[in-house]
C-alpha cells in the first residue's frame, strides 16, 4: 500500500465551513451530505491547502463527525502549519521529522523488511551517520583539544562556546558567557553515555548532535518573535507588498485567481492590488482583471470575501488594499464602497483615529494602532474636484514602460472617497513639492524606472520622504513574463511598499520572502533609525562609515554539505551579500564537488565581506545549485542577526518552505569592521596595555559596537605608546553601564 505524507510545514492553509473547498466530484459530494445540505455538511469539513508555491497548490478534504471537532482540527492545524519557529527547527529537529517520515512510510513495499518497532530514533542516526561520513567533525573535535582522545572536557566544550561561538556584539552585561552548570545542562542533553557525564565529558556524537541542536542555531530563535516597535509611524517600516495580486502567470494572458489573494495574505504581505474594472450587464457587478489584455476575470466581491477571510490569520498588524479604479460607473462603485463596508465590518478603517487627524505635519499611526484594519488606498474626491465619470485614453503602448496599464484610473466617487484616510495616492511632483505640502497622509506610486530616476538623482530627499510619507514602487510594464526587479534598491531609500509578482518565485522575491520572515511574519519590519530620525540625513550610496553605524566584516566558509540531492551529481554552493550599493556583493562561489550530493566536504578559503557598512539592512544568501545550474535551496540571513561559528544552515526551497535534510555546515566570523590602517593598533593596545585597560577596550569592541576610529577619547596608559599607536584613539561613540572607563593620555601627546 502506498502512502503519501504531506509535511505540515508544505500546508499554506486550514478552512472549514463555507469557506471549505468543496469536492465537485458529484458522487463524493453525495457521499458527505453535501448535495441535500444534511445537518451543515459544509460545517464539518476540513480543508487542507498544500502546495510549493502559491500558484499550484492543492486542496485535501476530511470530515469530521461534529462540527466542533472540525472547528478545533482547522485551527490547531493551522497553528502547527504557520508556526515559525518550526518552520525554522533545528538540525536534529529535521533529523527527528525525517524518521517520523519514514515510518508513515513504512508500509510501502519498499520498506517489508524493516521492523517498525526495531527501527529507533538511534538506530536511524546510527543509519545517517553510516550513509553520511562526516570527518569535517572530526576535524573540528580535535582542534578544539581532543587530540587524540574520544571526548572534550566540560571546560574545553565551555571555552568552545564562549569563544568560538560567541557573538563579539553582544553586550556582555545582558548576554553574559554560560557558566560551567549551564554547559553541564547542554552535556546532559546531548551526551548518552552515561560514563562520560560522570567524568563530564562528551563524547565525538555527543558533539556533533550539539552542533545540530537548538542552542547552536544559526539565527537566535527570538529573532523571529516581534523584535521591532511596533509603536512607531507605519511610514518607519518596510511592507510586505504585492503587485497584481490576482495573477497566477503574465501579465497579458492567463487565468486571474481569488485564490491569490488568500495565498499571498498568508504570507505576511500586508498591501495586495486590486484592479478594478466595470462589470458588464445584466449582473453589472464590478470585476477584477488586467485591462485590456487576455487574462481572465474575477468577481469584486468574491476577492474581498477572500480577503476578509483571510487577512489576518498569520499577522495582526494593518492590511492595505492598493485600488486602481477604472469602474467609470458611479452606481458600480457604491457597489465597490457598499461590498467593503458590509464584508469588512470593523476591521474596515473608515473615520482617522482621533490622535492622528487628517491635518499637514501630523504623522501616520503606527502598525500597533491600526492592528486588525484594512485601510483603503484610492483616489479621493475633493470639493474643487467634479465627477468625471470617463478615463483618460492613451495611445496603445503609449507609457506602457511605465504605467504597465491601458489605460489612467478614473475619479472616485464619494462613496469610495469616504472609505480613504491615512493612504491617499497623489500624483509625485517632487520632493519640494511634497515637503511644501507636509501631508504624511498623502503616498506616491513609482514605476520601478522612475523610482531607479529618484534614487540616482535625489537619493537624500527620498530617504528624506520616506521618513514621512508612504511611497509605493511596482514593477515596469514590458515586464510580461511577471519577473521582478530587485527590492534591495528600494529598501536602501526606505521605500515601504516595494511591491513584486508573487506568483514569479525568482531571486527578488526569494529575498523578498527571507527577509520577511523576521519579525514574526508580520509583514512590518522597521528601517534603520538613521532612516527614521529628522535630524540624520543618509546618501545610500555611501561607502564611507555612516555616523553612529558601526560595520561589520562578515567571512563564511562552507564547510560541508548534506543530503542535498537524491541524484548522483556535483554540486556548488554560492554566496552573495545584499544591502546598500557598496554592501552589495555577487557572488562567491565553492568549486563543484566530484559527482557528490549525499556529503560533499570544501577546501575553499573563506569568502570574506571586508566591510560592510550597513549591517541591519544587509543580507546574506546562502543558495545550493546542481552542477547543471539547477537551484536546490536556499536560505536568506540578516547579517544582524548571523551567529558566528559553526553551524548548520536547514536549506528551504522558493516559497521559503524548510527542505526535510537538505543542509550546510559552515564556520561564520561577524566582527566589528577596523580600517587596516588602525589593525596593528588595536592588537598592540589590546596586547602591551594594562588588563584593566584590555579588558575595557574588549567590552568597548563587543558590547558596545565601537569601532577605532571617527570620536576621540583621551585615555590615560602607564606605558610608553609609540607615536605610530596615538590614532588608535579613535574611537566610535561611548554608552556605558559601568563597564568603560575614560582615562587621560593627553600627556603623551606630541
């Protein structure tokens, strides 16, 4: 009997009730009562959606006996499915899911000779190990002072951890080195041998499951709770954004789907496109289609039911819904206005919040604020402005570069009117223009070109702008095939709603899905504070040091590989850093191994990102490709939050998904970027002063970021420093709790 598993972290959705995918096979409808409605039928289904993107997914359908029990199986099942910190499990937690795995699988006729009950979980490791060779472990465990014997000591493991694996930016106050009872825990968790524990030791598997286990993740798990204020304006963060939601191919032909919008509110994505266009009679029910191409069309109404189902159930925080408004009809579009008041009910944000009136100079309302609201972003009827119920015709092709759309929205009427308040989109004149007007309520839509024009030719007044007011940026329209530009361009000048095709799965929105995954899935991530305060001022194409921002030098050495493909083929590993212009740096590249998927070890040296000048808005992606160029999988990491040392890296796939085995060892450095010119500096102050001193200029470079250059500080040695040593002086910043001292060298001076 064959079996199939689904994993649950491959299931994008639960739903039960009228929301439950229905079976259109007639005799199965029969079957569940569906066909004469016996005692809500639909009430007691569950659906499970699936799928490895958001295009081709699939429905699987149970019933359960009570309506109840369908109720609590959708929702828990959900909740296992969205949660992320098993989404982003340990090594041995993908290990463990492998065997459960093979055990629902037990009864294929591949596996009648394996005994259900003999095959244990240390069986199976013992089986992985064997098919795995890993000497990189070994390796490892005597350079860390084996030598020669089958165990580490519990203070050689302490030393291990404090040291080498140790983040030299924490504060060390807040996050102090574990202590001999707390390593003595990590011991016992990961040590079987009972011998050993008593001698506190661990042994070589012992090890290498630590290296595999929670406490030596690659990202802290708490990076992917809510890190971020929530309580600032929402023109501080990035939105998760969506361009022509309802695609599911091109953009000239092709199916339009309502399934669409769910999927991608599933996300996280926080702003999704609706393009409304005047349904035809007898129904004259607005619909939802790309204008004037051959790609299908969806019912207005179905789409906000779609939306209202699904908007909040991964993320609580504000939804914005981007109307482009061709219905020339005034009595369609009170249907519009009538259709989002009656479906949305409260979570429809209709009058502005009393603290935040519709006033110059008052900003926006933060994501914490607006929790659970859908706002409304459309033109706006004013008193000066009269209804003109036509459009404005352009020559076919005419901006189609630009505008990507047939033909310009048309006016609202005053029941959609009423329904905009904190996202209402004006024509951009200019940077001046917008500063005059002091409207942070008003927003601007960029055609990716002429948002590229701002950046190169203003990039400090649109850092300036963003700090304020929403801008939206959308991708050119002879992109046809639905492929998407790079969103790191527009982050770097704080653009917010940098919207993309989700339905095209390509390099822009795997960055795009990794970098959104932090911060809870919220679809909100807040800009760097430099990108938020009035009084600083950022030229993203910087490459010099930014005031008050220390960089990072970030190495990566891929160590090993494992499991990565079923097939007999070579297979290389590619790195590449995202952020600022000067940050940017594509791609370092492993050699390929010899026909070797299951265990590939590399020689490479480590691939080393000198300076990085902007480390919370940079990014690391680490991707897997077979010798052919075929993509295994990815992972996409916030420098920020990069642990140093080794670890493992649990690959995922396009759509963000965890791959069961698929995985990388690497050895990561994160350090505090020091010019050359002040390095032997540093390493003779840090040598020849006094341990006092040593010990502050450690906590001064590791808990609070400084760097040897840019503030001088005068400090009093009583030793001789050569005249060479005197810029070393230079530091970035002081903040204290007790932990720096100021001592005056000013005597020494020439």
């Amino acid at each position: 009997m064959d079996v199939e598993i689904v994993d649950i972290s491959h299931i994008r959705d639960t739903r039960t009730g009228r929301f439950a995918k229905t079976p259109k096979d007639l005799r199965v409808r029969e079957l569940l009562g569906l066909v004469k409605g016996e005692g809500n039928a639909e009430g007691k289904l569950v659906t499970v959606v699936y799928g490895n993107d958001l295009v081709n997914v699939s429905f699987l359908n149970f019933q359960a006996m009570q309506e109840d029990t369908a109720k609590v199986w959708t929702e828990e099942l959900f909740n296992l499915a969205t949660n992320i910190l098993s989404q982003n499990a340990s090594r041995n937690t993908f290990l463990f899911k492998a065997i459960v795995r093979r055990h629902g699988l037990i009864f294929s006729s591949q596996a009648d000779g394996i005994k259900l009950d003999e095959f244990t979980w240390e069986k199976f490791q013992s089986f992985l190990n064997n098919l795995c060779m890993r000497p990189e472990i070994d390796h490892i465990f005597m350079e860390l002072g084996s030598k020669g014997k089958p165990f580490l000591s519990l203070d050689q493991l302490m030393d291990f951890i404090n040291h080498k694996q140790r983040d030299s930016r924490l504060n060390e106050v807040l996050y102090p080195p574990l202590k001999r009872e707390q390593v003595r825990q990590i011991m016992e968790k990961y040590e079987t041998n009972a011998s050993q524990l008593e001698r506190d030791q661990i042994s070589l598997m012992g090890f290498g499951k630590f290296l595999g286990g929670d406490e030596n993740a690659v990202v802290p798990p708490e990076r992917f709770d809510i890190m971020d204020d929530m309580n600032q304006p929402l023109s501080h963060y990035f939105i998760n954004s969506s361009h022509n939601t309802y695609l599911t191919v091109g953009q000239l032909t092709g199916p339009s789907s309502v399934e669409m919008y769910r999927q991608v509110l599933l996300t996280g994505c926080r702003c999704v496109e609706l393009d409304c266009w005047k349904g035809r009679p007898p129904d004259e029910e607005p619909i939802i289609t790309h204008g004037f191409t051959m790609t299908t069309e969806i019912p207005f109404k179905e789409v906000i039911e779609a939306i209202a189902e699904s908007a909040f159930k991964t993320s609580p925080y504000p939804v914005i819904l981007s109307f482009e408004n061709h219905v020339d009809s005034t009595r369609q579009q009170a249907k519009m206005a009538d259709y989002c008041r009656s479906i949305f009910g409260d979570a429809l944000l209709i009058e502005p919040l009393e603290k935040y009136p519709l006033v110059p100079g008052q900003p926006l309302p933060s994501p914490q604020e607006l929790m659970g609201k859908i706002l409304i972003k459309n033109k706006k009827k004013h008193e000066h402005r009269t209804w003109n119920g036509g459009s404005v015709r352009r020559r076919p092709g005419e901006g189609a570069e630009e505008q990507g759309t047939a033909y310009s929205e048309v006016n609202a009427t005053e029941e959609m009117s009423t329904l905009v308040n904190y996202i209402e989109p004006v024509k951009f004149k200019s940077f001046e223009v917008a500063t005059q007007r002091n409207k942070y309520f008003e927003m601007s839509s960029f055609v990716e070109t002429k948002g590229m024009d701002a950046l190169k030719n203003s990039p400090i007044e649109f850092v300036e702008y963003n700090k304020k007011q929403l801008s939206r940026i959308y991708p050119k329209g002879t992109r046809v095939d639905s492929s998407n530009y790079m969103p790191q361009l527009f982050w770097n000048v704080g653009c917010q709603m940098v919207a993309l095709n989700f339905q095209t799965l390509d390099l822009p929105m795997q960055l795009n899905m990794g970098v959104f995954e932090y911060n809870s899935r919220s679809g909100y991530l807040l800009k760097p504070e430099f990108m938020r305060r009035t009084d600083k001022h950022f030229d993203p194409f910087t490459e010099t040091i930014v005031d008050g921002i220390v960089a990072n030098t970030v190495k990566i050495k891929i160590v090993s590989g494992q499991y990565l493909s079923d097939k007999k083929v070579g297979v290389y590993v590619e790195v590449d850093m995202f952020g600022l212009p000067a940050d940017t740096k594509r791609k370092y590249r492993t050699k390929t191994s010899n026909s070797n998927s299951m265990d590939p070890v590399w020689d490479d040296e480590p691939f080393v990102f000198v300076k990085v000048v902007l480390p919370t808005l940079a990014s690391l992606r680490v991707a897997v490709f077979e010798e052919n160029g075929k993509f295994i999988g990815h992972r996409v990491l916030p420098v920020v939050a990069l642990r140093p040392g080794y670890h493992y890296i649990n690959l995922k796939n396009e759509l963000n998904q965890p791959l069961l085995l698929a995985s990388l060892l690497v050895y990561n450095e994160v350090q505090d970027y020091i010019p050359n010119r002040h390095q032997g500096e540093e390493a003779w102050l840090c040598s020849h002063g006094p341990p006092a001193l040593r010990t502050n200029i450690t906590r001064l470079e590791r808990s609070f970021h400084l760097t040897f250059h840019s503030v001088t500080i005068a400090i009093r040695l009583r030793v001789k420093v050569p005249h060479e040593s005197l810029n070393v002086l230079r530091f970035s910043g002081i903040a204290s709790a007790g932990t720096v001292t100021v001592i005056d060298v000013t005597g020494f001076l020439p």
